[in-house]
C-alpha cells in the first residue's frame, strides 16, 4: 500500500517535470523563432512563458489594430507568417497587429472568425482564405462596417475587398515548377499531380501553369492524373495519396506538388522506399523540406517567404488605414524584398518574390 | 471434424469479413494488378499498424461494455508532448520517447478510468469531455505548434524509416517491412494474454457480460476500469509515436492523422464482429475488421476512385455486417418467440 | 436480528437457524423481509443489531467475504451468471476470484466445472456460452458455481418459476443429493411452491418478523396462505351466468409447425377458458398466434363469424382480441412510465382530439376510472410503473387491457409474482369482467388459479391437446389429480 502511494507520488512528480520541461522549454531552446513578441488579444495558442516583448501601444494615440487571419492554427507556415505579423507590429509604434486563425482550414470557420472580428471594431481585416468565393459575403460586410480588408493568395476577392497581394504572378510561379520538373525527369516519363483542394485558386493556378508547361514543351512527359488528387492541406491525407500514387503507379517518374504537405511526404515515401526514380517538383518551405532538398530526394523546391507575405499584406492594410493612395497601374512598395516594387492591377497588389530553394541556400530560411 | 471447425469458423462474423476481405482483394487485383505486390501488403502493414494498435485497446473497452472517444487524443497528445520533450532535452533515445508518451497515456487513461468509475458517468459522456480537456491540457502547457521534418528529433525518423527486411523492386525502389511490426505483434500477443489468460482480462469481459454479476462474483471494479482505461492510454500513446514516425511530421491541431479516426476505429472492430454493448469480441475480429476498413482507404486510387467511395463502402460494410447480425439473431429469437431483450 | 431501511423496520427480532444437511424453506409475501433476510446473512447488508453465528464462530456482522469463507452461497433469481461466457468459466470463475488467481489456467477451469457438474450428476457442454443454455441448465450452472467454493449453505431465490415439471424434479433430486452430502439448503419463495415436498422446515416470514417454524409435513396452502396474510383468503368461484351461447372466438385445427398442432376451441361470450400445460406445451404459442405474434400454418381463427388471420398485433387489437403477456416487466408495461402513459397506450387514438393530439384530461380520466375500479394502491396516477408492488403493477396491466374493451382478453399466467393478498383481487376483477360478457381465456399453471376462475378447462401437453374439461368436470372433488394426471402423461 505505502509502496504504492509513493509510486504513485513519484509518477506525479515525473510527469509535472515532463510538462514543466515542455513548457520552459519552449522560448529559450533552439526555436528563437517560435517566439511571438506581439499582444495577442483573442489568441488562442498557447501563452508563452516568457514575457512578450510590449508592443509600444500606450502612448499612441493613433492606434490601428489590424488582425490577420490565414487558413488554420498549428501549421509550420502560418506559424512563420504569424511571426512576420508580429515583426510588423514591432516596427510600427501605432499599429497592434497580430494573427488569429481558426483551429482546421475551414471556409466556415473562418467567415465565422470574420463576423467576430467585424463586431469587435478592429481597424483591418487581413484574410489568407481557404476558400475565396465562400467569403464573399462576409468581406461586404466587413466592407460595410467600415473596415479595411486586405486578402493575399485570393484573386476571387479582388474588387471585393481593399486589395489582393500577391507575392508572385501564380501563372508564372506554376510554370517555373513545370519547367523544373520536365528538367529534372529528363524530359520523359509519367507524372502525377496534387493541389491542396480543387476549389484553392493559386493551386489551381500554379497547377495549370506547371501542367501546360509540361505540355508545351516536353511531349514525352505523360500526365497520369487528368484531375490533380486533393489532400486539404493536411499531411495525413497528403500521405495517404501519395503513397497510394507510388503503389498504383509503379513506373512513376515525377511529382508536381502544389502543396507543402505532399512534397515532403512524396520526398519521405521515396527516403522511405529509396526509390530514385521519380523527381519531385513543389511547393516548399524549408522546415519541412530542407533537408530532402539537401539530400537531393526533392529535386525543386520552390516558394516564398510567408514571413514577408504576412508583413506585406500587414503593410498594405496599414497604407490604406494612413490614407496612402495606392494607385492602379503604378506600382508600391510593401517592405519586403521581391515585395518592393509591386504591380497594381484590378484591385491585385502583385510582387516578384519567387525563392527557389537550393542545397546551397535552404539554410539560411527560418521558416 | 475439421471442416466442420472450417465451417463454424465462416459462420462466425470474423469468418464471412475475412471471406470479404479475400474478395475485395481479387477484385482490386484485377482491376488494377499492381495491387498484388508484396511491396504493397508490407506497406499496409506498416501504415496500418497504429490503427490496430490503436485497435487493441479499444477492443478492452468494447468488450467491457464501454465506448471511448478520448483515446486518439491521448495519442496526439501523448505523441506530440514525447516529441516536444525530446526536442528540447535532446535526448535522443526511442526508449525514451516512448516512455514519457506511455507515461502521459497512462496518465490520462487513469483520469478516463477514475471518473467513468466514481462519477458513474455513461463511458461515451465522459471520454468526449476528457477529449478536449486533453488537448486543452497540452495546449495550455506545451502548445500547438506544428513540428515540421526537419526540426523533428532524429529518433522518431530514424524509426520510422528502419526495416526488418527489404524486397527491392523492378523500378529499383525498395519495400520492406518495418519495425512498427515489432511493437505490433508483441501488444497483439500481449493483449491476447490479458484478455484470456488473465485474471484482469477476464473481469474485463465479465464486466461487459453483466455489471451486477461482475461485482457480485467479488471482481474489484475500480481496478478493472482503471485497467482498461490506463491500457488503453498506454497503447494510444505507442500508438502515436508510431503514427509521428510514420509521417515523420507533426501538427496537433490542423491535421487529420490520427484525429477523427475514433469513431472509425470503433466501426471497424464491430464489423469485425466485437459486440458494442460489451462481452463479445477476439482480438482477431479486430484485426480482421481494422484490415478491411484500411483496404477500403488504400485501394481507391487503384481502383480509380474519389475518396468519397470510401465512405461509401465503410458505411456499407458496417450497415450490412450490422444488419445481417442482427436480422439473424431477431430471426433465431423471433423463431424461438422471445419478444425481449 | 434486527434490520432497518429509514424509518421501515424491515427485521424485527428474526431469529433462524439452520442445521447441517438441512433443507429449509423460507416463504413469506413480496415484502415480508426475506431477502433483506438472506442478504444480511450473505453480508450485503450489516444488520443494525443482532448476532450471526455461522459455524459457531459469531460475528456481529459479516462482509461479503467472511460469508463466502464460511459457506454461504446465495443464488439470485436472476443467477448472476455471465452470459457470453462458457459454462465452465462461470462455474469456476467466483472460486478463482476467492483464491486471489492472477493468471487464467484453462485446464484448471474445466476440471474444476467438469468436478463440479459430476458432483450433481450433470453433464453439460462445458464449452457452450451461458446463454444459449435453458433456464434450467443455467441454474445448475450457478449451483455449480457455489459448490466450488465450498458452500455449506445455499440460499436459492425463487429457483422453480421458470422450471417445468421435469426440471423441477432433476433439482428437487440434486438437492436431496446435496443434503446427504451434507449441505444445507434454504428456498426462498412467496408461493407454496413444489420444494416444500422436499423440505424439513418451513419458516414463514410476514412484515419483517418470523411467524414459526412448521415441519413441512405439517403444512398446507390454507395455514401457509393464512400465516403469510395473516387473515383466511379465500379465491372467489367463478360460475358463468351469461345468457347468449353464441361463440365470440372459435378455433378450428389450429397447427404452427414445430409449436403446438390441430388445437380446436371455442369460446362464449362470459366464458372464462383455462389453457394448461406444463412449459413447453404450446399454450403460451397459441396465444400468441391469437395476437398476431405467430401466425398460424394451417387451421382457421373465426372472430364473431368471420375468419381472420393476424400477422400483427396491431390487426388483433383492432378487431378485439388483447393479450396480458406473460412477463409483466419487459413485455406488458412500460416500467419507468407512468400509470397514465401505461393505461392510455393501447387506445392512443381514442386518447387524441382531431388531428391526433393527445388530450391529456381525457387520459387522465380514463387512467383514474382505471385506479379507482381496480382498486391500484398508489400515491397518484403519475406514479412510475417500476415503484408499485408487482400485485399493483399488474392490476395496472389488467386496467390497460380492459380499457381496450376486447372481446375477447388473454391472459396468460397474470399473477406471476403477485401475492396472494393481490391475487384474490386480481381474480375478482376477472370475475367481473368475464361476467359482462367479455370472452376471457386464461393461461396457468398454478392449478388453484385455474379452478377458482375457469368453467372450462383445455389441458395441452407437446403442442397437442391431451384433455378437456367442461364446468361439471371442474366441480369433482379429484379434479386436481386428473388434471396431473393429463399433464404428466405420455
């Protein structure tokens, strides 16, 4: 009985250290990054143990608060883009920026997400939306209230709300995928494709481009998939199709992936199986995919930094809320590179920032 | 003799899933032969172990007449929290990994167990509550953040990618069977020997035949419950370093693995054949039954299909296993001209 | 020993004793405190003063476990078994539990079971679950179940209701057995029941106290009934006295294969036909095929001059035929509904205004005439079912079939589990009814049930019918041993 009781007393005390280490743990080790030094007034998320950073605001009296709100919480991209909110937050004493995003890529979730911040009275609304059309309403309505909305990778919103901000021409970014993939397959082969979702539009964008490219100018390489396959942003799904599209399609050479997700679980499958014959061509960010980049299991990978997209749309927001005319046709700079000299055209803020990830560079990304 | 053993094996609902089970693979054979490799069924094995993992010890809780929707939570939490400790300290040892997962299983099992036990509360009721609670707790005191592969520690990786053997391909790439098969076969044997060579294991299923009796033949329930549910965190959380290995990835709160695939795993034990209402199950009907249901997820594309089919044809099984049991034994019953339960 | 409940004194100064190798019966009315009785000797209740003495060690109270130790084994009436399990682990399992066994030694379980079953001559499949097993081989079970663990006294609740004639002797015959071998037996019944042939003593609780202890040769159902009571009951005779003969119900050749075969009858309006048998006989089938609930594969139904074959309950009902099941609890009520819901269940339609809304005065009324004429004991009509005594509760039952207003009522076996205080009223009120010309067969096989109500009598053994007895028949003095007599023959 006695025995039992100080086991019993002893797991407590191991499991109080297992969270106490977690938790402490958090800001001071190795992830500087993961510090977000903003307030974070609906947040959600996990409060940080160490103290934040105070946002200059008290003695403003001009005071903006913009809120941004991308696709989901808790996934490596969003995290990154969250800290370039919070980077534009420190850089501007009269601005109380942060991100809240809802818990799953969800269309609904986020409208939801909207109307509460439109109640709320902020200032400006940043949306990365998981489904443009969906939002539609809701972004009148911010409209309506008086709120400045400013949408990035949601061309449908265009016109709609303030401004879209684009970090690249999607065509474009599609096309260069495309071309780097023929290159890598030798110009042959058959190949397979995956956006996020077919009602994504930059995906959809970013497929067609790398898919007429491919048509144009490699006539061996063979589409397998008339239809890309969907995983949802979600790396389990995003796992499950690939690894059922290397079992089907044995005699596979190449994979244009228009998400994070299913490049790095294609490059994990082929590390998995040792399987060197089929190329990779994705989407990248480097903390998912750095290290197949380096060990060559992912042939291209390409992006942008969402850090500097969140501080460009961020940025945007807060030229409208100052009364900056941001004229169509001229261009604008939104303070990041790539996003400096921006194209204005039909309500779309457009940038240049296209990164290809190489062996040589991925390490110098933080995100 | 033996064909009569044969024939009560087919007459068993294990028996005509597993008749099912051979005939969806011949059809997926032929409509696609690249199914039929053996690189394709170790591959099945290795994505399919933490499902029966996971398995196993909601066969526990099955049998003694509970359900509970609480343990894929425990096995993100307990998996992530285990990953976050290894990040941190840099201790990279498996060992290690699993054991802060199985101890935080454990934990959260036992709150399961104690407040199923004391507050009399419905199984149901109690583990979709303690769900949330769950990942509220690793929220508040851990966070959400998702770990991508490359700040993953090196341990759940190198797991995930080791084999037991390899079967090299045409095409040059290789198949193998994984480790994961080791902790599969040993909690498979293990929860075999628990439910029938056991004291514990038997007040388990006692306890699903009949509460009353369970406790008037002397069996101490409070231990009984806090075993099953402390078994089941336990494998939940093996369960969730497997499935981490597996991907090599992590987001608590944004992805799908392992979340929402309770009430799926639940399904696929009772297609098997464990009775919901407790008493009756093997752990080969939850074999048989979790192996079906992954078929059905993995072979769309082979078949050329959406992933809406795959509902479908889930769904159908367990209405149809469901049914057919069901119609049966209203027909033995209404023969026999008893009206009740 | 004394024992209370709040302010219900439920033992009062009960003193018992039981010897070596003795079969004892302990027989009292729903109520009478005899199972508070058997589980404060079993130690699930510590009685509130009092000594037990169990093989002359005293203790004040027992626990469960000191009980176990000593030999006491109660056998529930719902035996406590585990249904999915096979014979052998439920014999075994309780001693397993008692010895504190970690591991599971299959072996040892069925030569413990298999040990068991030969001490009482019986063989079983050890291997078979409980559940596809019959009442009676179930009740073996959990004897066998308490002789592994050494009991030398078995408390057995109710053992006979659910037993037929047969069954009922291979127990009579294995406790005799136990008693040589020295085990003490005590039955625990509210009837004058078949075991009293059997037993040395019988002790007759009432109101929590012990009337006496009667050497069973010394007992018969008069004395039994007026101890129990405490006043003379006497079941009223029943004479039909309705004037038109022409026949409500006739039944020409009825056959269900398998079940019961070429069964004829005829009913009168007043009429009140007893059905007979042992289990097994067919006559709860052939009721059932009357309801709709077993149709028939050949012979003829004729309702009031017309043939009709019923394949629902919902047609029989419709065209006035009501049957009071068998099983009170899972079949003829809603136990945890009130006596309004319960009364008004079968005549929903006649309960609702246009457009099928419930008329809630109306069920209220209907469900009071019901208390009033059928006298129901109880604090209110929104009473829940589960709270009133079984008599009440089937008084309840009775009300909710009568108020269909059925030409013709089945009843079968309707005092199952009802005292005979209640059983008395219970036959008035079918009395009653019969004699305002409603056709009423009644179901039976408690012999006084059938000659204080029926003017008919059929008796049916294996599906056949082996006997028929008009009114004249049931008046002779004999008519008891002929009718066993037809019961029991080949």
């Amino acid at each position: 009985m006695n025995k039992k009781k100080i086991f019993a007393v002893l797991m407590c005390l191991v499991l109080v250290a297992v969270f106490a280490l977690t938790a402490c743990g958090t800001p001071a080790e190795e992830t500087p990054s993961e510090t977000p030094a903003q307030e974070e007034p609906a947040q959600e998320t996990p409060a940080q143990e160490e103290p934040a950073e105070e946002a200059p605001t008290a003695e403003s009296d001009e005071q903006f608060e913009i809120v941004m709100i991308a696709k989901t919480e808790g996934l490596a991209w969003f995290d990154a883009m969250k800290r370039g909110v919070a980077e534009f937050n420190d850089d501007f004493a009269d601005v109380n920026a942060y991100q809240h995003s809802p818990e799953g890529a969800d269309a609904a979730k986020q409208a939801a997400m909207i109307e509460d911040y439109i109640a709320k009275g902020v200032d400006a609304i940043c949306c990365v939306p998981n489904d443009p059309k969906a939002l539609i309403p809701v972004v009148q309505k911010a409209k309506e209230a008086g709120i400045v909305v400013v949408i990035h990778e949601g061309e449908d919103l265009a016109g709609i709300a303030d401004w879209d901000v684009e970090v690249f021409d999607n065509y474009e970014f599609g096309r260069v995928m495309g071309q780097k993939l023929g290159e890598a397959m030798g110009g042959k082969g058959k190949y397979a494709a995956n956006v996020g979702g077919l009602t994504m539009q930059t995906h959809m964008q970013w497929w067609q481009g790398g898919t007429d490219y491919i048509k144009e100018n490699f006539p061996d390489i063979e589409l397998v998939n008339e239809q890309p396959y969907e995983d949802q942003d979600d790396a389990a799904i995003a796992y499950d199709i690939c690894k059922e599209i290397l079992r089907a399609h044995p005699d596979l050479n190449g994979f244009l992936g228009c998400t994070v997700e299913s490049g790095s679980s294609m490059c994990r499958l082929l590390k998995e199986t040792n399987n060197k014959n089929v190329k990779v061509s994705c989407l990248a960010v480097p903390s998912a995919l750095g290290e197949y980049i380096k060990e060559g299991w992912c042939a291209n990978g390409q992006g942008n930094s969402p850090i500097d997209a969140g501080y460009a749309t961020v940025m945007c927001a807060y030229k409208v809320l100052k009364g900056e005319t941001i004229e169509e046709g001229s261009t604008v700079d939104l303070g990041k590179p790539g996003m400096d000299n921006c194209n204005v055209k039909d309500g779309v803020i457009k940038g240049d920032a296209t990164i290809i990830f190489t062996p040589e560079n991925v390490d110098q990304y933080d995100f | 003799m033996k064909s009569n053993a044969i024939k009560k094996f087919f007459s068993k609902t294990e028996g005509y899933i597993l008749l099912i089970v051979i005939v969806y693979c011949i059809i997926v054979a032929a409509v696609n032969p690249n199914f039929m490799t053996p690189g394709n069924f170790l591959d099945l094995i290795r994505s399919s172990s933490w499902y029966w993992i996971l398995g196993f010890g909601v066969l526990l809780v099955l049998l003694s007449g509970g359900i509970d929707v609480s343990y894929t939570a425990i096995a993100i939490c307990s998996g992530y929290v285990s990953a976050c400790v290894i990040q941190r300290t840099g201790i990279e040892n498996l060992a290690f990994a699993f054991f802060i997962a199985i101890l935080i299983g454990l934990w959260f099992g036992a709150i399961n167990g104690f407040l199923i036990h004391y507050f009399r509360l419905p199984t149901l009721i109690a583990t979709l509550g303690t769900k949330t609670i769950f990942i509220g707790i690793m929220a508040a005191l851990v966070g959400v953040e998702a770990i991508n592969t490359d700040h993953l520690p090196a341990v759940f990786k190198d797991f995930g990618l080791a084999k037991l053997f390899t079967v090299p391909t045409e095409t040059g790439a290789e198949y193998g069977l994984s480790v994961f098969f080791i902790p599969l076969v040993i909690l498979g044997i293990l929860t075999w020997f628990i439910l029938y060579r056991t004291q514990i294991g038997r007040s388990v299923v006692a306890l699903g035949n009949s509460e009353v009796s369970a406790e008037r033949a002397g069996y101490n329930l409070f231990k009984t419950r806090m075993f099953i549910y402390m078994y089941v965190g336990a494998l939940a959380a093996v369960a969730g370093v497997i499935a981490i290995s597996d991907v090599a990835w992590i987001a608590p709160l944004s992805s799908t693995m392992i979340r929402g695939t309770e009430l799926t795993i639940i399904a696929a034990l009772i297609i098997g054949g464990v009775k919901l209402t407790g008493g009756e199950g093997t752990v080969f009907a939850s074999i048989i039954g979790l192996l079906l249901v992954r078929l059905f997820e993995t072979t769309l594309i082979f078949l050329g299909l959406t992933s809406s089919w795959q509902n479908f044809f889930t769904g159908l099984v367990f209405v149809a296993s469901l049914s057919v049991t069901s119609l049966q034994r209203a027909r033995k019953r209404r023969r026999m001209l008893l009206f009740e339960e | 020993m004394y024992k209370s409940f709040g302010a219900v004194q439920a033992l009062k100064n009960v003193s018992f004793e039981v010897a070596p190798a003795e079969i004892h019966c302990l027989v009292g009315e729903n109520g009478s405190g005899k199972s508070t009785f058997v589980k404060t000797v079993a130690g699930v209740h510590p009685p509130d003063s009092g000594e037990i003495i169990l093989n002359g060690n005293s203790y004040p109270k027992v626990n469960v476990r000191e009980a176990i130790k000593e030999g006491i084994q109660v056998i529930y009436q719902d035996l406590s078994l585990f249904p999915s399990m096979t014979v052998a682990e439920n014999i075994a399992t309780n001693r397993m539990i008692a010895e504190n066994r970690r591991f599971i030694n299959w072996k040892e379980i069925r030569e413990i079971a298999a040990k068991q079953l030969e001490r009482i001559g019986v063989s079983l499949d050890l291997d078979e679950a409980v559940e596809n097993l019959s009442v009676a081989n179930r009740q073996l079970v959990a004897i066998c179940r308490a002789l592994s663990l050494d009991a030398k006294l078995i408390f057995m609740d109710e053992p006979t209701t659910a037993l037929t004639k047969t069954e009922v002797d291979r127990l009579l015959n294995i406790v005799l057995d136990l008693k040589s071998k020295g085990i003490s037996v005590v039955f625990i019944s509210h009837k004058l029941d078949e075991v009293m042939e059997v037993a040395d003593l019988v002790s007759i609780f009432r109101d929590g106290e012990k009337v006496g202890d009667f050497p069973s040769s010394e007992v018969n159902e008069k004395m039994l009934v007026y101890h129990m009571t405490g006043r003379k009951v006497e079941y009223p005779r029943y004479n039909r006295t309705y004037k038109d003969d022409t026949p409500v119900l006739e039944v020409k050749n009825l056959t269900s294969n398998g079940k019961y075969e070429d069964v004829s009858f005829t009913v009168r309006k007043g009429d009140i036909l007893g059905l007979t048998g042992l289990l097994g006989a067919g006559r709860t089938e052939l009721a059932l095929t009357l309801f709709g609930l077993n149709p028939q594969d050949s012979g003829k139904i004729i309702l009031e001059g017309k043939e009709r074959k019923f394949t629902t309950p919902y047609q029989a009902i419709k065209s006035g035929i009501s049957l009071v099941p068998e099983n009170r609890q899972t079949q003829g009520c809603y136990m945890n509904k009130s006596i309004t819901d319960n009364v008004a269940a079968p005549i929903l339609d006649r309960m609702a205004n246009g457009g099928g809304v419930l008329n809630v005065n109306k069920m209220k009324e209907h469900a009071e005439d019901t208390v009033k004429t059928l006298r129901v004991v109880t604090a209110g009509i929104s009473t829940e079912l589960q709270n009133l005594s079984g008599g009440n509760q089937q008084k309840v039952v009775l009300g909710k079939w009568i108020g269909t207003n059925p030409k013709v009522l089945i009843l079968d076996s309707p005092t199952v589990g009802v005292d005979v205080g209640s059983k008395e009223e219970i036959y008035q009120h079918i009395q009653k009814f019969a004699a305002q010309g409603t056709a009423v067969i009644l179901i039976s096989d408690e012999i006084p049930e059938i000659l204080a109500n029926c003017n008919k009598l059929i008796v049916m053994k294996k599906g056949k019918v082996v006997g028929r007895l008009e009114s004249d028949d049931l008046n002779v003095a004999d008519v008891r041993d002929r009718i066993h007599a037809l019961m029991d023959s080949n």
